[in-house]
C-alpha cells in the first residue's frame, strides 16, 4: 500500500492524485509500522519487550533520516516525480524478505 500510494504522489501535477497517494501511503505505513512492531514483540520473551522497542525505534529513526537525505539528493538529480517512482520501487524490496520469513514459518 506504501508503495503504490509513493507511485501515485509521483503524479505530483494532479493534486488529487497526490492527496490519494500520501493517505494510501499513510495507511500503509501504519499498518505496515504496527506489523513489524508485533512481530518483533512475538518473537521475543516478555523480558526482551525493551530491547524490541529500543531496536525498532533505532530502524525506525534512523530509515527515516537516511530516506529522507536520500530522497532529496534523488529529487535532486532525477526530479520530483521519478525520485517518487524510483522510491515505489526500491520499497517493494522490503516484500522479498516478508515473503521469504512467511514462506519459512507457514506449513
């Protein structure tokens, strides 16, 4: 959802199209925010319940900073609308090992 909603704001010349995408975006995120977190959480024992959430608040701060850097220096070179694209792409990698995890612990 995350990524289809980055494609659709890559057509930043219809304001509708970029309103759709950054809510289909949003609601992507979040789901995809609360996924890993509860993940995260039953694979580990209570005790390591901090741990958890000092690690994923780590990943999460930080993909943030380095995303954020690496889609202007994009934005920059390519233009607005294919960093949006190219970033559509590059986020539909992060489904190869959510596929791969499911594939191992599904019967």
């Amino acid at each position: 959802m995350s990524a289809a909603g980055v494609l659709l704001t890559a057509l930043i010349r219809m304001p509708v199209a970029a309103l759709a995408g950054v809510a289909l975006f949003g609601a992507g995120f979040g789901i995809a925010q609360n996924a890993t977190l509860t993940l995260m959480y039953a694979r580990v024992s209570t005790a390591s319940y901090g741990t958890v959430s000092a690690l994923w608040n780590l990943a999460y701060d930080g993909g943030m900073g380095v995303g954020a850097v690496g889609f202007g220096v994009l934005a920059d070179r390519t233009g607005y609308s294919s960093a949006f694209v190219l970033t559509a792409a590059l986020m539909l990698v992060a489904v190869v090992p959510a596929v791969r995890d499911r594939a191992t612990r599904c019967p």
